[in-house]
C-alpha cells in the first residue's frame, strides 16, 4: 500500500451566487482514520466531498493532504480513490477491465496489471466475477466492483458518497461491514459521505454531523450517541425525546407537571430541554401523565407513542424481556426517564448543561 494521508480542512468555505454551501468549516482527519460527514439533503456534505476530491472549486480557506496545500491541484493528481452512489463503471468493459482502468491511466506496466486486478477482486469477493459485464451483476456486485476500482491503484485517500443509498437495507448492513473490514485492512484514510445515521454509527471512527454548511459537532459514535452537542445532533441521530422543563437548583420541573432532580456540570436556573433516548423512558407509578395513542412490535421491543397531558407526543421503549404484556391504546400511563442518560439543553442558547 502507499502512505494513507492526513487532511486538514481549514476554514473551507464555498458560495453559489449568494447563497454560502459551506461556512468556514474546518477540521483535521488522521491518518488511517475512517471519518464520516453526516447530514440532512443539503448541508454541504457532498459539495465539501467534491472539493477534497477537487471536483468543486473551494473559494476561501485551505484544504491539505499531509503538509501540502491541494487548492489549486487538479483532481487526477490529487492520490484518492472515489466511490460514488451511481457506482459509474463502464458498462461496456468487464469487470477486471473495469478494475485495471485506473492502473493503465497511472501507467502502471502491464506485466503488473493482471495480478493487482486479481488482488483487489479478490479483496473485495469478486474474484469469479472477473469476465462478466456489469449488465450481468446485481447492484451489491457492482458496488464492490466499483470499491475494488477505487482501493486498486492504492490512493492516499479513500472518498465515498452514499456508496450503499442504492441497495436495499438487507443488503447495505452486509455491505458496510465489507467497506470496513476493508478500511481497516488496508488503514486507508476513508471520508465517507451518508445521510443515514444508523450506517454512520456503525462504520465510522469519527463523526462530522454537519446542518446549514456548518459542523455541528465531531466526535466518536458513542460519544455523539450519548452526548450530543446540541438539540439538533440530538434529534438527527437516533430517536429523542425533547421535553421542556424549567430548572431551579439542581430540580427540573419538567413538561409542567413532574419534578425530578437533575445533575448539571455548570450553575444554571430557567428554561431548558431536556433530551432523552426512547430506551431510557420507563412506565412508573408516578411521573408524567400521559395516554399510549400507538404500539409497534419491533421484536425485541415494543414501542409505544404516547401522547402527555402537555400535548407533547413522546416515544418508549420497552424490552421483551421487562414486560408481562402489550399496553393496551388509549391505556393512561406514567412515564419517568434516567435522568442521568438524559442531556439537558439551555432553552435559549441550546448549549449543552449535563
């Protein structure tokens, strides 16, 4: 393999007439790390992809592989492989033709071609593949084509966008975990592009949770899990549940009606949100009164809707294995949470108190 790179991103910022994609984003990715930019349609994660890769112009700040400024480098030098969501192999080529593409552009000598062909084919699975077109593969055997031409001509840099968002869910799990067991094989620097949390959770070394053309926040898949920086990071990965509460000395009245101490790292006292997980909410003898207006059975769990007294609409979720029976609909219940699995948000500024 050659040398996996670091990249820097520094104040990256990208305009489209008047309207600015990306807002003086920046941070550094290490070498060997698989990192993902995370975001609803439209917050600037492909368009940042896009100018790693040089495809976009950048039009204030600076991005670097290792120590080198890449701005003005045109794409085919930049050292990456790309994997896109439409896979673009060539329909006419087979599939080893299709993986040795790169490696005839970056003159590789032909002797050589066959056997890095065969490796990478057989990296990715696909090694018995080798003849047929791309016609004849289904869309799990093209995307590992289109990995396999990505990872042949070993780049510094691996850039994936929405690589799996065209396979059906089955076969997209099976999928992530090959792109990681082969991230973590071949410790390329990966940058992987996907709107779906549930994937970005289960491949990533770091997440970039991005909204707006801004990062709001970057950190490991547990950590943004269980502490997220914002409501807004709270509410696109995974289920929350947002209460409002006023704190007075280390107590929250919460949603109007249920008082219940509460742990902040900072002296705080007005209006805050509480955050709380679906499997964090537990039926109570006391707590928050409210009436179950829907049941899903999810297997392992059920979830319940729950409409509060306060007209707030919350989920819970309970486990097979603590519950005798399904709550009945219109059922009224009491709901309390752990309060210290909860983050707790300042109303106004929506900085993180816990």
């Amino acid at each position: 393999m050659g040398q996996s790179h670091t990249v820097l991103i520094n104040k990256a910022i990208k305009k489209y007439g008047d309207f600015t994609a990306l807002n003086g984003v920046e941070f550094s990715i290490k070498t060997g790390e698989f990192f993902t930019l995370l975001g609803p349609s439209g917050c600037g994660k492909t368009t940042l992809l896009r100018m790693i890769a040089g495809f976009n112009t950048i039009d204030g700040g600076e991005i670097l592989f290792d120590d080198t400024v890449i701005n003005s480098i045109e794409a085919y030098k930049r050292d990456i492989g790309m994997v896109f969501q439409n896979y673009a192999i060539f329909p006419h080529m087979s599939v080893s033709e299709n993986v040795a593409y790169g490696l005839k552009a970056r003159k590789i000598p032909a002797s050589e071609i066959p056997k890095l062909v065969e490796n990478a084919l057989d990296l990715v699975q696909i090694k018995n593949l080798a003849n047929r077109k791309p016609s004849e593969l289904s869309g799990g055997q093209q995307q590992r084509v289109a990995l396999a031409r990505a990872v042949v001509i070993e780049p510094g840099l691996l850039l994936m966008d929405e690589p799996l968002s065209n396979l059906d869910a089955k076969l997209r799990v099976q999928m992530r975990t090959v792109i990681r067991k082969l991230q973590r094989r071949l410790a390329i620097t990966t940058i992987y592009v996907t709107h779906d949390q549930e994937e970005a959770l289960a491949i990533s070394d770091r997440i970039a949770v991005m909204k707006d053309g801004k990062i709001m926040q970057i950190d490991t898949p547990e950590e943004i899990y269980t502490h997220p920086a914002n409501p807004f990071v709270a509410g696109f990965i995974g289920t929350s549940n947002f209460l409002a509460c006023k704190i007075t000395e280390n107590q929250a009245l919460v949603e109007g009606s249920f008082s219940c101490p509460i742990a902040l790292n900072k002296d705080f006292s007005g209006n805050a949100i509480i955050s709380v997980r679906p499997e964090h909410l537990f039926f109570a003898g006391t707590g928050l009164q409210g009436t179950i207006t829907m049941s899903t059975f999810l297997g392992d769990f059920i979830n319940y809707e729950i409409e509060l007294d306060s007209g707030n609409r919350i989920e819970l979720n309970e486990y097979a294995n603590e519950m005798n029976t399904v709550r009945e609909i219109t059922s009224r219940v009491s709901v309390q949470f752990i309060s210290k699995k909860a983050c707790v948000y300042n109303a106004q500024t929506e900085e993180l108190l816990s």
